[in-house]
C-alpha cells in the first residue's frame, strides 16, 4: 500500500498558518462529563458487520460509520441554528447597532446551518451509493461459497471412493458453479467501480458547494461588521445613532441572492494538477485506449451472454442487508419526531 | 426587529436546486434510539446562564450553545478521520485500480477531518471573545445594582424622614454611584463592539479558510476517480493491470502543495457588494466621519479621563464567571484522556 501521506506525523506549518499562527486547542477537547461520542454511536460501530456475510464486513463498518458522521454534522447544524437564535436574542437587548448587526449575523449563520442540514441529505446519497456495493458484496459470497463447497466434495471422494460415479456429477455442477461466480465476479468488479465513482462524485461535488458557499456567507458577514461603530466612547459621551438598517438589509439581500445564483460551473475554488500529474494521468487513459500495455483480456474467453446468467447491474439489487438496516431506522418511540419529510428513498 | 430574514417559511429553489434537484432526506434524520442529542449538551444549555447576574445571562447561554457546537464539530472531524481509513481498509482486498484509489482517497478525507479539528481551535478563539464580553457585562451589574439600591434608599427616606440629614449624604454617594456607572456603561460599551467585531472577524476568517481548503480537496478527489477504469468487463475477462500509482500520488501531492500554499489574499470566492449595499455601507461611513446626522455627543460632558476610575479596555478581564467555566471544564474521570496539548489560554 502506498500510505506515505496518511502515515505523516509531523509536517511544515502551510503558508497560511505562517501568517496567522494557529490557536491553542480549544478547551473543548478536554474534560468532558458524558463521555467523548455518543454512546448511539460505538454501539452501531461496534456493531457493524457482526452479521451478513464476510465479504460485505469492511463495507458494512464504513457504512455505519458515515451513518454516525451524518448525525454528528446533524446536530452540528441544529446547534448552530440554536446559537444563531441565541445571538440574535442576546443582541436585541445591547444598543441600536449591535443589535441590528447580531440580528444579521444571526440570519447568516442559521443559513450556515440550513446548508450543513442540506449537505447532510446528500452526504446520504453517497452512503447509500457506497451501501449498494456493499449488497452486490454480500450477494457474491454465495456463489463463492458453493463453489468451494463442491471442490472440496470431490476432493474428498476422489480420497475415499476413486471410482464414484458421483464425482462425474459433481464435477458437472463444479462447472456450472464456476460459471455462475465469474459472472457474480464480473458483476461485482463492475458495479464496484460505477457506484464507487459515483458515489464520491457525489460527495465531492456536495462538499464544493456546501463549502464555497459557507466562504460566500463568511465574506458577507465580514461586510456587516463594518457597521459596527466601534470608536470608543468616553464615560457620558453618547454614540452617533446608528443610521445602517438599509445598509445591513442590503449585505443580506446580496448574501441570498449569491447563495441563490450560486451554480457549479461557478465554482471559484480550482483544483488544477501540476504539469506532471497532468501528464501522467493522461498518458494512462491514453495507453488505455490505444490498447497498449498489459492487456489480459484474451487470456479467458468470455462466456456467452446469452447464457441467462447475466443480470445487467441497473437491474442488481443486492438486498440481504434491508432488513437488518431498517432495524436501525426504525422510528424510535422516544425521539421519533418525524420531520415531516418523506422517508422513501431509492437505493441508488 | 428587522427579522425579515430570518421568518422566510417557505422559498424559491435556488439556481444550484434547479440544475441538481436536492435528494430525499437522509434517513438518519428520523429514529434514533438514543434520543436527538447528546444528553451533556442538553444539560449544558438548560443550566447556562442559571446562575450569576442577569444582564450576562443571554451571553452566557450563547456561550454555552458555542461550546456545545464545538464538541459536535469535533465528534464530525474524528468520525471522518475514522471513516477515511476504514475506506482504506475496505480497498485494500480489492482489486489494485480500487485498492489504490480508495486510499488515497481516505487520504484526502483524513485531511478534511484534520481540518475540521484545527477548525474547532479556531472557532474556540471566537467563542473566548464573546466569553469576555459576557464577562464585562456581568461587572457591569453590580454598579447599577449600586445606583438603583441608593435611588431607592433616598426616596424612601424623603417619604419617612423628609428633613433626616442622611439625605445629603445619600445624595453625595449617589453622585459618586452614577459617575462609576457611566464609566462602567462605557466600559460596556465599547468592549462590547470591539470584542464583537473581533470575534466575528476570527470566526468568519477561520470559515474562508477551512471552507475554501476543503473545495480544493474536493477538487482533487474528483481527479482521484478519474483513476477507477469503469468500463464494464464482460464474465471471464480480466481488467488491463493497473498502472495509476504515479499519476494518484501526484495528484495527493498535488492536493497538499495547494493547501499547504493557501494564504488569505489568495481565497478564491469573493463575496462581493451590490452598488446599492455598497453605497449604503460608504454613505454611512462618510456621514460619520463628516459629523452629519444625528450627533448626541454634545449632550453629556463626558468625565475627566483623570478620575482614575477609568480601566483601559485592554486591562479589563472581568472573571465573575471563571469558576464556572472551570467547573464545566475539568476533566472528567471518565474519559479524561488528555489530547497531550497545552490547555492554557489565554482569554484573547
């Protein structure tokens, strides 16, 4: 495995931190009286993939655990709504401009957390992107299985009885079974592949615009504290009355109508490769098609698609997994509020 | 109030919703066994504020509802990082096109979780700001408390002993009482602005920066996918052998330079003003500076800066709430594991 950039332990401070040296770690991080995750949460990683079959495992963990990532970003987004409140009503109370001015940034950041609500809902078509695999997973172990079972069968009676005429029938279904699991393994390694790069396409392409635009708000609401007046008064001096209530009512405007117009052909944050990866991506899609390189594809004959085995891969449903998984959806009677949103949902 | 934007029920689709139409709610919104959100956040907020003066009360709840949001955004940032290398673990018992990209993908999602992390200690700068202001204002109390406890005493004195001669006296002690108030009051005031357009600069600077460095991981991990060979085999064939691991470790490399290269000047998404808004803010400043408009200044003489009742903002610390905080934040024995960084900070 190639892990040189995950497995770094010290690195050179970036060239933004240079500028603006990072803080001491937030007081958060210690002491905390109700534990460090939600107990909901290590009991559904834990959990995870005790059943079902051992291929799907690993995926079934990572699927939990996006599961238990969306419901941290979740209450993410509700506490930050409930701290835009808060600001808001704490503002009303202070004199003239700082009330109008919180009131606003109370405005811009309970949108930030409609948007992280917002990106949680598409965070869960990536995960149920990535579940789909995992089902095409679960229903190849099977196939696996029986094809093993039969090996082994033969290889046991050709040791006790070298003249059965069950080997010959044995051997027969030993064919049909290897049929079956090549056409279960082609599946898997193409359904892997198109949902994996789907999934993460849409991951990737929700997390561009959840985050360009949070640096939209975070601009605009730089642009409302320039109405704060904050000159300091002397004892009994009494402030300038604060004329800024169109002006802040403007920034919002402009604020909703970025968000509003915001499309990703937009997109103001660019991701461009270097000459080199550049070049080296593109000389692999190139040998790619020029059929150049290591091409094995000859080695085995494909099997006749009309064989009746093939099940194109919009058709695959997998499905060993729905039942363990709606256990985990079930409304719970003690916090089953619905959000009045519907709950159906294709598996992608 | 000017809430206009804040009451919006319903609203038009943005241009974005338009061109991708948003997906179903993510079914980790509904049923959950363990009720929404994590029971010491609850506590948290409920108690904040219960104690200690009222005038801090509002500012001490938010507060409180900052911490809460932190410990959230954390629990995201280490639920990613769990995530990324659970996806690593999963490839690796893939083919080598899946195995390699998945890694390195859980490369880039680390990093994401990382950033959230370092967020947390930022947006823990913002909330020690607001901490200070909360702090002046519950210092503030006591000195009206004073002046409305001698108001009191001399009214009713007048009622009962119309001739008594502690009326002069009360009266001398008043005046002594309004001109400690009025410094108090400026104190007050001029803390409160320039604390809160600090912490909201640290808080909106941080959000640019973190957002816009996760658009750019976002742009290099749609690169990463263009690795994954989707074209569909056929059962018996076999893939043409994998020959991406330069162009993947580019790309990663890629992906670092550019963030680790991110400085303020350089952010990508602008959040730029309307000519309205924009000569609304300047119309404002310049009236300001002009001395037009409403000028109250005039109407108190403001005190001699001799008295020596004046503390220079920055020598003031408040603390009536220091304990509190400690409390809140010792660590528990339950799960006191140490981050092994420095906790001391200090109060910006």
């Amino acid at each position: 495995m190639h892990r040189t950039y995950s497995m770094r332990q010290s690195r050179a401070p970036t060239a933004s931190q240079i500028q603006n040296p990072p803080p001491p770690p937030s007081s958060t991080k210690t002491g905390r009286f109700f534990g460090k995750a939600n107990i909901g949460h290590n009991f559904r990683k834990s959990a995870a993939g005790a059943f079902g079959p051992d291929l799907a495992k690993k995926l079934s963990q990572l699927v939990k655990m996006d599961k238990n990532v969306m419901r941290s970003m979740e209450l993410v987004a509700r506490e930050r709504m409930e701290v835009a409140q808060q600001l808001s009503i704490w503002g009303e109370a202070c004199d003239d401009d700082v009330s109008d001015v919180t009131d606003k940034l109370g405005v811009l950041i309970y949108e930030i957390g409609e948007l992280e609500d917002q990106f949680v809902d598409r965070y869960d078509q990536y995960r149920v992107t990535m579940k789909s695999i995992r089902n095409i997973e679960a229903s190849v172990q099977p196939s696996r299985d029986r094809k093993q079972k039969i090996t082994d069968q033969i290889a046991q009676l050709k040791y006790k009885e070298p003249n059965s005429p069950k080997i010959v029938v044995l051997e027969q279904e030993l064919v049909r079974a290897e049929a079956e699991s090549l056409v279960a393994e082609a599946q898997l390694s193409n359904i892997t592949r198109e949902k994996l790069k789907s999934a993460f396409t849409y991951q990737f392409d929700a997390l561009r615009e959840h985050c360009e635009k949070l640096a939209i708000i975070a601009g605009y609401g730089k642009h409302l504290l320039e109405l704060v007046d904050d000159t300091p008064v002397t004892p009994g001096e009494t402030r300038q009355a604060y004329d800024g209530y169109d002006a802040s009512k403007a920034i919002i405007q402009d604020c909703e109508d970025a968000l509003t117009n915001w499309v990703e052909k937009n997109a103001a944050v660019s991701s461009k490769l270097s000459t080199r990866a550049r070049t080296l991506s593109q000389r692999r899609k190139a040998r790619h098609h020029s059929g150049e390189g290591v091409d094995l594809s000859g080695q085995d004959q494909p099997l006749e698609r009309e064989s009746g085995l093939w099940v194109p891969a919009s058709e695959h449903r997998g499905g060993e997994y729905e039942e363990e998984e709606d256990d985990d959806e079930a409304p719970s009677t003690v916090n089953g509020e619905s959000r009045g949103r519907d709950e159906e949902r294709a598996v992608a």
